[in-house]
C-alpha cells in the first residue's frame, strides 16, 4: 500500500517557514503515536542544562531514534509539537530544529506551546511527535 500525503497551506507563509498547516495522509498503514522526547541520555538522565540549543538537538535526536526503532524517519512525520519552557529562547535556536527537518526534507505540521515546566525539572524543550508509513 502507497501512503500519500498531501499538503495544505491556505496561506503560503507557513510553507515558507518550513512547515505545513496540515497534511492529508490516505493510503496509510501504520501510525506511530511518539510520546514526548527531550534531551535525556541512553539512561534515562537529563543532559546539557541550560543549553536550549544541546537539547533541542538531542530532543530531535531521540525522536528520531524512536522513528527509526518503528522503521521511519523525520520524512514519515505528520505532526509535530513542541512544548518548551522558554519560547523566546527557543525562537534563538530554532533553527536546530528546522535545519534538520529542511535537511531530511520534512515539512511536519507543527506546533509550538510555552509551558511552565516539563516533567522533568532542568528540561527546556520536548517533541512530541505523529508518523504514518
């Protein structure tokens, strides 16, 4: 069976910035439902405190790890959400994350939450994400 995804952006802007308002998926056959990944070590300890940069690139990382784990990849993801402590701080790095999703040729609908804190004190940014294949 052949996924097809489709784009939709009403407006060209959110294509600009290197994501999509939404995306049609048909023809699928498997969904990964990926729980919330921050910049945690192979054993489960929080790394790089204070570095908003260091831990988007691990956040990413780890989500990948797990797409990969399910045999997909950043290109299979049809959403994506990023929770984070800092907005402002993470605007200044956010190019972390859209650098590596240009590169793979990922165009995930995508939303961005301030939160308070997140699970685990010191962590600044988590990606939650949704893949079809």
């Amino acid at each position: 069976m052949t996924v097809e995804r489709a784009a939709v952006n009403p407006w060209p802007w959110s294509a600009q910035l290197g994501y999509n308002q939404g995306e049609v998926v048909s023809g699928h056959s498997r969904t990964l439902y990926c729980a919330g990944q921050a910049a945690m070590s192979a054993d489960g300890k929080p790394e790089h405190p204070g570095d908003m940069a260091a831990q988007l690139a691990l956040s990413l990382a780890n989500l990948e790890a797990v797409l990969a784990e399910a045999g997909m990849s950043l290109t299979d993801l049809v959403r994506l959400t990023v929770y984070t402590t800092d907005v402002d701080v993470l605007f200044e790095h956010y190019g972390v994350l859209a650098g590596r999703l240009a590169a793979a040729g990922a165009t995930p609908p995508t939303t961005m939450l301030g939160v308070t804190r997140l699970a685990i004190p010191g962590l600044l940014v988590e990606l939650e994400g949704t893949a079809v294949a």
